[in-house]
C-alpha cells in the first residue's frame, strides 16, 4: 500500500514540476518579445518566482523516484531510458536557471523563435518518458 501513495505522490510531483517546466520557457518567450521596461521587470519577477517555487517540486519528484527504484526494486531496461531522459530534464531545468540569469542580467541575445523552439523539449521528453513507463517496451 505505501508503494501506491509513494507513485501516487511522485506522480503528483512530476506533474507539478512539469507545470514549471513548460510555462518558464514561455515566459521566456514573452521575455525576449518584451518591448517596455515595465513588462519586462514583471516578466522578470515571475521567471523568478517561478524557478523558485519549481525547483523544490522537481526536488522532491526526483527524491521519490529515487524511493521507488531503490526501496522497491523497480527494474527492466525501461528504467535505464527513463533514468537517461529524467537527467535530460534535469540539465534542462539547470538551463533554464541558466537562462533566467542571463535575463536578470539584460543579456539575452537569443530571438523569440529559439526560445518558443526550446520550450518544446520537455514536452518531448514527457511523451517519451510516459511511454516508457506505462507500455515498457523492454
């Protein structure tokens, strides 16, 4: 039964990280659209508040995928993909701290268009890990 309300908790955890995951990058776009310097201080002040607040849910989502592989045994060749893909969002959430940076300094170079591209990645990698966990295909 604990094995069930930690899936459960993981579950709800990824989704939540997730949810950071997808918009951050979206106010990037805005950011770097961004023509006035009150948008852009409020842009700014939510890509803040928003890494902040994401961060510790995907900490916590991390944590309790860990609990689930170590403490149950959870195994298959599956996993060893999955594990590759969740390190992929994990330097994807480290670049968007990365990026964030560049924008509180007033440095970002990068177009509209390069960010609405990067904003995509995790949506890729979300449907390539739910894959993977629900059909395990080995």
């Amino acid at each position: 039964m604990a094995y069930l309300y930690l899936k459960a908790l993981h579950l709800f955890f990824v989704v939540a990280w997730f949810a950071g995951l997808f918009y951050l990058p979206r106010i990037f776009v805005n950011l770097a659209m961004a023509g006035d310097m009150v948008e852009l201080a409020r842009l700014k002040l939510m890509a803040s508040k928003l890494y902040r607040f994401m961060t510790p849910l995907g900490l916590i989502a991390l944590a309790l995928g860990l609990v689930l592989w170590l403490g149950y045994g959870v195994t298959g060749g599956w996993l060893h993909a999955k594990l590759t893909l969740v390190g992929g969002l994990v330097v994807y959430h480290i670049a968007c701290r990365q990026l964030l940076q560049v924008f509180l300094a007033d440095g970002n170079t990068r177009s509209h268009t390069w960010f609405r591209v990067f904003n995509e990645l995790p949506v890729l990698l979300l449907l390539a890990i739910v894959i993977l966990v629900i059909v395990k295909p080995f």
